[in-house]
C-alpha cells in the first residue's frame, strides 16, 4: 500500500537515496529541506524543486512534492507537516535525515558549531518528531526513520560534537521507540558507514584540488582500503535500508549499520 513520506535533508545526498528509494516503491514522499542558503556551511540548496522534476520524469515512480523546512524552528517543522498533509492526505513515515558536521580538536572547536551541529542533527529529530506526532498517531501504522552514523556508535578524534550528537540520536531512537510503541509507531535508525556525499567531499576530506573527478578518485582511495566489502556506501545502500526500517512493522528501536562489514555493531 502507498504510504506518505517526509524526508527531511531530501534534496541531496542521502536524503535523496532514500526519496529515490521510497519513490521507486510506489510511495508519495515529500522532500523537504532548506529552502535557502547557509554559505557558512555549504548548504545552497533552492533545489529541491528540482529534484521533484527530475524524479517525475523517472517511469514507475510514486508522486512526490517539496517544501521548505528548517529543522532547527519548530515552526517550520509544523508548515512541513502541515503542506504534506495537506498534499498527501496523512503521514506514515518521518524520515529525520537532515544533518551537518564539523570537525576539529577540541581546544579550537567553536562553540557556535557545537550548537549548531546539535541544533540539525539531534534537536532536529526531537522538533521534527514532535511536529508530526499526531499525523503519525493517525496513521495508525506510523514509523520514524533517523539517520545516525557509526560515528554514533564509538568515538573518533576530533569529532566530539559530531559523534556527541549521533550517539544522542541513537538515545532518542530507542527512546521514542518505546514511547510510541502502543500507537503502534516503530522508530529505528539507520548507521551509515562512508557515503561520497558533500559531508565528505566538502568537509571531511582534506583536498588541495577543485576538480571534482580528483576528489571522487581521491576518495575512493582514501576510504576503500578500510571497508571489507570492498567500496564506499552508496546513497542507494541507505535507501534500501530506510526503506526496510520504515516498512517492516515488528522491527522498533534498532540502530542498523550499513558501513560494508567495516564496524560490526
Ligand atoms: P549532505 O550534506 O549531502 O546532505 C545533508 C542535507 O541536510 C542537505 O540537503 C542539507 O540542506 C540538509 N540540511 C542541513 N541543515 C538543515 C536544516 N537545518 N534543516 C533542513 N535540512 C537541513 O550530507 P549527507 O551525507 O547526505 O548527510 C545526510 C545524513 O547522513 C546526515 O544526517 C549525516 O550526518 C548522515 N551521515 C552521513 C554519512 C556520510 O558518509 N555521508 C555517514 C553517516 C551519517
């Protein structure tokens, strides 16, 4: 049965492996993400209209829509909710993939991007999950997906706000997935391991080079080495499991990993 989707962070990346995903399943999914830019952080994105473009010119895919949200306002939590209600009919599954890293020691971390890491990626979830609390109620058959990390499972050097932040997700994820069980609403996470999205090329790897062929090369370099199976994680990989998680109504507060054989819990 088609379900409707909030995907929070969908306009790029992973968010918007998991719209392709969801899409692709015959679901109507709502991609919702800034609608303006953040230059300090990279995020430029008036696109997500765009990428609705493109998805509907994709055969077999299920209806999809975009709207503005900024997850750090619970005001404009409540509009996202509110415009896919109100252009879907309901809300089945929240989708809190929407999240920002910085990375740095300790002694020169900013205070400002500790609170704005924890701003997205873990004060985000709460925001958004309360504003599309009762929407799910009404599903009856609602489920909460949030992107964590493995960096939310053990620490990494000079990534205390970021680790800090995915490790709060994962808290809230088994939190809410005991207090939403008897309106029967699962809430999972998903872990993802190395994805080559702008997290990584624009952040996390240090490159000397704008080319972007260098940067993909470097990489897949840098990263291959370190994962058994062989390759980076794809944004379908994420997709494929949000969508699991999001569908499969016995499975509640669950941290999955999806990182290639490369951390085991
Ligand atoms: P990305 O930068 O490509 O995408 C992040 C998206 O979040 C962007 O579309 C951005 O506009 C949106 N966003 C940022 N701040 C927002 C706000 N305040 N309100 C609404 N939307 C906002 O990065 P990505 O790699 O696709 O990251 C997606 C999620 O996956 C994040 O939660 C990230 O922490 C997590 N993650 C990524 C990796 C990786 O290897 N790339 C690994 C583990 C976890």
């Amino acid at each position: 049965m088609s379900k409707v989707v909030l995907v929070t962070g969908g306009a790029r990346g992973i968010g918007l492996g998991i719209v392709h995903a969801f899409a692709a399943a015959g679901h109507r999914v709502m991609i919702a993400d800034l609608g303006h830019a953040d230059a300090d952080w990279n995020y430029n994105l008036a696109d997500a209209n765009q990428v609705q473009e493109a998805l509907e010119k994709e055969s077999a895919v299920g209806e999809v829509d975009a709207c503005d949200v900024d997850v750090t306002n619970f005001e404009s939590c409540q509009k996202a909710v509110a415009a896919t209600v109100e252009r879907f009919g309901g809300l089945d599954i929240l989708v809190n993939n929407a999240g920002i890293v910085n990375s740095g020691p300790i002694s020169e971390f900013d205070e400002g991007d500790w609170d704005k890491i924890f701003a997205v990626n873990t004060k985000g979830i709460f925001l958004m999950s309360k504003a599309a609390l009762e929407a799910l109620k009404a599903s009856g058959d609602g489920a909460i997906v949030n992107t964590a990390s493995i960096a939310g499972k053990e620490g990494n050097a000079n990534m205390s706000a970021y680790c800090g932040s995915k490790f709060a997700a994962i808290g809230i994820t088994q939190s809410l997935a005991l207090e939403l069980a008897p309106f029967n609403i699962t809430v999972n996470a998903i872990c993802p391991g190395i994805v080559g999205t702008a997290m990584w090329l624009e952040h996390l790897i240090p490159s000397n080079t704008m080319d972007e062929d260098k940067k993909n090369e470097n990489f897949e370099k840098s990263v291959t080495s370190m994962i058994p199976l062989g390759r980076p994680q794809t944004t379908e990989d994420m997709g494929q499991a949000a969508l699991y998680l999001a569908t499969a109504r016995n499975v509640s507060g669950i941290a999955l990993t999806v990182a290639g054989g490369m951390t085991m819990s």
